[in-house]
C-alpha cells in the first residue's frame, strides 16, 4: 500500500507545474499586453497582480497536498481535485478581470504632460459625449487623445473645482479631442531631452539609456512629464513626430 505523503506530494508538484504553466501565460497576458512598460509601473499593478498570482498558485497545490491520498478512490480524488480546480479557476478569473477594469485606456495630452488614466477613473456613461471615434476604449493598448480647452468662464471654474476634486480634464471624456489637435501645443510645451539631463545630472545615465533603448540620439529627442494618479515622476521621450518613443523614471517637472 502507498504512503499518503510520497503520493500527496508527487500531486501537489504535478499541480504546481500546471500552475507554473498557466500563471506564465496569465502573466504573458497582463504584462505584455494589458500594461506594457510603462503603464504597469505608472499605475503600480505589478505588485498587486504578483501577490494574486502567488496565492492562487501556492493555495491549489497546498490543497491537493492536504487532499490527496492513495487509499481515496478514483471518483472520490477527481471530485476533491476537481473542486480544487474549480476554486483556483473562479479565483484567478475574478482576479484578472478586476485587473482588466483598472488597465491602462487612455494617454492625454493635458496641458504641460502626458496623463495616463485607468478604465476605472473614467465615466463610462459620458464616453458618449467624447467626439466621434474615440467613444470606445480599447481592450489592450491606450487611447490617445489630448484635452481641449474651457468654452466658457463658467465652463473653466467649473472645471477647476473637478480637477481639485480629482477629475482632471483627461478623466472627462466630454473634453477629448484627437492628440493630433494639440501638436502644435505639445510642441511648444515639450523641452530638449539634453536639458532635462543638464538638470538632472544625477539621472543622466538613466535618461541616455532610456534614449538608447528607444534607438535615438539623445539630441533628436523631446520629453513631456509623464504622470498617473498614483505617480508624477515620469517622462515620456517623444520624437520629432512627437510619438512617445521611450520613458524613464524622472521627475520632468521643473
């Protein structure tokens, strides 16, 4: 007759490996896909998902450890396993689409930076007030867009009052507009990456490499700050198209 704790064993590190496995191709999905560099760090999921992943990873096999056993029938381990699957499948998808609601969905042009905004920090019911085209948000990748200006006085205490309160410009879609209607502004408001390194000569190896990974010069690149909710010591490398090309964990503000 088997010992129960070789053969628990042997199952909890089968289940382990599938759990490798699919927590692999989860991670593939949030961090490729759903928040690429910079967002995650921007919007500070990494840890989040990372603390998700362990426990739902180490609680499956934990469980077929406590479980299993070589004197439980065939019907008797399919159902204890397949009850332990089914926990660990309800958990990892509740985890994963509240990661989803709070991805990356748009980077605004807002005034002197570039605001990343979450899916969670927009109203939903007033995308359909955002001009024609940009109504949607996409499932991976972010909408870029760039914020108009107040019509009216009313319209600009009013808008002052949002922003005090935590919706900026970028979290309102009744204000976007194409990011190709405010070049001219980003522009004007974007600053030589060689200055930035003069005033921040303690992060010059950190912006030359980050120009180096984006394969520019540093002299052919702009920067704008680069902010989130959650951070304002970023900035976004832009080139002469003015498309964001690189980033480094630099504070752009002067």
């Amino acid at each position: 007759m088997q010992k129960r704790w070789p053969f628990a064993a042997r199952c909890a590190v089968k289940h382990l490996v599938i759990c490798g496995i699919i927590a692999f191709a989860s991670a593939a999905l949030v961090f490729l896909l759903w928040y690429p560099m910079p967002y995650r760090a921007l919007l500070g999921v990494g840890s989040i998902y990372v603390l998700l992943l362990v426990v739902d990873v180490a609680c499956g096999p934990l469980l077929t450890l406590l479980l299993a056993s070589p004197q439980k029938s065939v019907r008797e381990m399919t159902f204890d396993l397949g009850l332990i699957a089914l926990i660990q499948v309800g958990a990892l998808a509740y985890g994963m689409h509240a990661i989803w609601l709070v991805r990356p969905a748009v980077l605004a042009f807002e005034n002197d930076r570039l605001t990343v905004v979450s899916a969670t920090e927009l109203d939903s019911s007033d995308l359909l007030n955002a001009p024609p085209g940009l109504r949607e948000l996409p499932a991976f990748g972010v909408l870029k867009i760039s914020t108009r200006k107040p019509a009216s006085n009313s319209e600009f205490f009013q808008s002052v009052e949002l922003s005090l309160a935590g919706v900026t410009p970028a979290m309102r879609p009744s204000w976007w507009q194409p990011m190709s209607a405010q070049h001219g502004e980003m522009r004007s408001r974007a600053r030589a990456l060689s200055e930035l390194i003069a005033r921040r000569p303690g992060q010059e190896l950190v912006l030359e490499t980050a120009a180096r990974q984006a394969g520019y010069a540093v002299d052919s690149l702009v920067y704008l700050p680069l902010t989130s909710s959650k951070t304002k010591e970023w900035v976004a490398l832009l080139n002469d198209s003015l498309d964001m090309v690189g980033y480094a964990p630099v504070d752009g503000f002067e």
